[in-house]
C-alpha cells in the first residue's frame, strides 16, 4: 500500500507519492517493509504532451519494480508515439495481461496519469486513472477486484479550478489534510504547492494505523505547460538514496527511456522538453546500459512501433538535465 496525491490547477501538474514498499501476505497482512526508497513516478513525453504516471497496489512483479514495468511498457508499445489518450488504453490492455498472472496475493491496483494534452486547440491539465477496482481510485485490501483494467478520464476546463486525486491508502486523509489540498490548489508558487503535498503524506504517515505501509519519505515530479518536468526528493530526519525517475519520449523512429541513475542525497533533477536538447550517453559516451548509473542516466533505445519512417529531423525534440536550482527555483505559472 501507498498513497499518491495528483493535484492539477492552471498552472502546475503535480504527482505526490511516498516510498515506502511492504510486502503482504495472502489476506493483505502487513509482513515486512522491503524498500523506503522507492520511487512510484514516471514522465512520459507523449504526442501531444508531457505526463507523469504513479501507481497504488502491486509495486513488484516477478523481479521487475511497477515504476520500470511502466518505463519500458512506453517504449516498447508506443505509448510516447501515439496521443496519451490512445496510451491510457494501451496500459489499461498490458496491466490486464500482468494481473493475469499474480495470484496468491491482493490485487487492487491503480495508475494515475497526469499532464497538460494539447488537442491543437488549447492546452489543459487532465487526469486518467486507470484501475481494477469498482471504485478506480481508492484501492485497498478491502476493495473487490475487476478482472480487467478501466479507464476514467478527468479535465480541468475552468481557470482557477482545480482538481486533487489520491489513490492508496486514502484514509490516512482526514479534514485538516483535506483543507490543506483545497489551499495547495489555489497556491500560485510551485514550491509551495509541493510542501503542501508533502504535509498532508507525512500527516498521513504520522497517524499509527498507517506509519508501516507509509513513510515521511516523499518523492514529487511537477510540470509545466511550458514542457518543463522537475522530480524533486523531500527527505524526512533520515534521508534515503534518491534515483533518478523513468523518462521515456520519442524521436526518429526510436523510442527512448532514460533514469534509475543514483542521485545520493541530491534533492532532485529536473528535465526540460524541447528543440536542440542534448541527453549525455546519446552518443555512448555517457550514461551506460547496465543499469549502474556510474557514468549518469541509465539509457537504452528501442526500436518505434508504430512511426518507424519518420526523417530525422535533425533539430531533435528530446529532453536535457538541467539543474533543479536554475529551472525551477521560486517558479510561477
């Protein structure tokens, strides 16, 4: 279990998450906490926009962590090739194919994927969640299973309006963490909104019923309209190692995932989308493909599915690291 917190205003999209990770037994039993570090992020550059992916219910499946499950689910199938609405469905199909396979232990599973889509005619923040439970966003122990996965889709039309979705544990949310989510979605300063997240998972966490399955320990990953991401660690008394989250986008005929690079006690990383944007390692000096991160991203290219006979264009539309200070310091929208 875990809780996730997607907050969406006019001017940020913001994904909250702890990372802590348990292990259950068959009934749903807390038997032992096997990760405090993990991160529950994704930043998908898609068609027709930047979006950020968290994840509630299974964390590890056969070896492999959900977060690079997604990762590779993006490149390897598409998803970053195609409108994000198309994606939605794309993961939707795969998580019902995985869940196929686990037995033996509780189910309930939802991703929450948000970010500014531009339709051509306007940009706006929208929100999926994808789930196999009747009630899609609030997956617990307690929550009957679909046998497949669906879609639920949510836009902010109005300037000024907002929208807070939590998936996990979301009655570690009492009032006062309510209020302060109804304020963050008024606050026009990114870090501010970010602190405010931050408080209510911690709040959360503080409460006795909920301190095993979540810790104070939170990782945010913020965009903006402007193609600007920014994961960012806020570290309790005792910080953990931090990684670098998955990034996976598109560029001439190949799709492209880059992270898990050890970070230490670094605060964050942010990564800006646009024109003339170098990735270190594109030219295999830098990042290596063991997974190590020694020598900066871990990075690895796959072959496109679906637009596999572009030109390169020579101005490439990829993403660069830029230092978090600079980008994203004292940002307003």
């Amino acid at each position: 279990m875990t809780i996730n917190i997607s907050l969406l205003t006019a001017g940020y999209v913001i994904q909250a998450s702890d990372r802590r990770m348990v292990m259950l037994d068959t009934r749903g039993r807390l038997t032992s906490s096997i990760k405090d570090d993990a991160n529950k992020g994704v930043i998908v550059n898609a068609e027709d926009g930047q979006f950020a992916i968290t994840f509630a219910g299974i964390g590890m499946y056969n070896g492999k962590f959900m977060d690079q499950w997604l990762a590779e689910l993006a490149a390897t199938e598409g998803v970053v090739e195609l409108p994000i609405e198309v994606g939605v469905e794309i993961i939707a199909e795969h998580a019902t194919k995985l869940f196929e396979r686990i037995r033996n232990v509780p189910k309930q599973h939802a991703f929450s994927i948000a970010g500014y889509r531009n339709d051509g005619k306007t940009v706006a923040p929208h929100l999926w969640v994808v789930s196999n439970t009747d009630l899609g966003f609030v997956p617990d122990s307690s929550t009957a299973t679909k046998d497949h996965f669906s879609v639920q889709h949510f836009v902010v039309e109005k300037p000024g309006r907002g929208l807070a979705m939590i998936i996990g544990a979301h009655q570690s949310i009492d009032r006062a963490g309510r209020r302060r989510l109804d304020a963050a979605i008024r606050n026009r300063q990114l870090d501010g909104v970010e602190t405010a997240l931050v408080e209510v998972i911690r709040m959360g966490a503080s409460k006795s019923e909920f301190a095993q399955i979540i810790n104070g320990e939170v990782l945010t990953v913020s965009l903006t309209q402007n193609g600007l991401a920014r994961s960012t660690f806020h570290p309790s008394a005792d910080p953990v190692e931090n990684y670098a989250p998955w990034v996976v986008w598109h560029e001439a005929n190949q799709n492209f995932v880059a992270g898990n690079a050890k970070l230490g006690l670094a605060r964050g990383i942010a990564y800006q989308f646009g024109p003339g944007l170098f990735v270190p390692g594109m030219d295999g000096s830098g990042a290596r493909d063991d997974g190590s991160g020694e020598a900066g991203l871990w990075f690895r290219p796959y072959e496109a599915k679906f637009k596999t006979d572009e030109p390169n264009p020579g101005n490439v539309r990829i993403f660069g690291v830029v230092p978090i200070s600079a980008a994203t310091a004292g940002h307003k929208p």
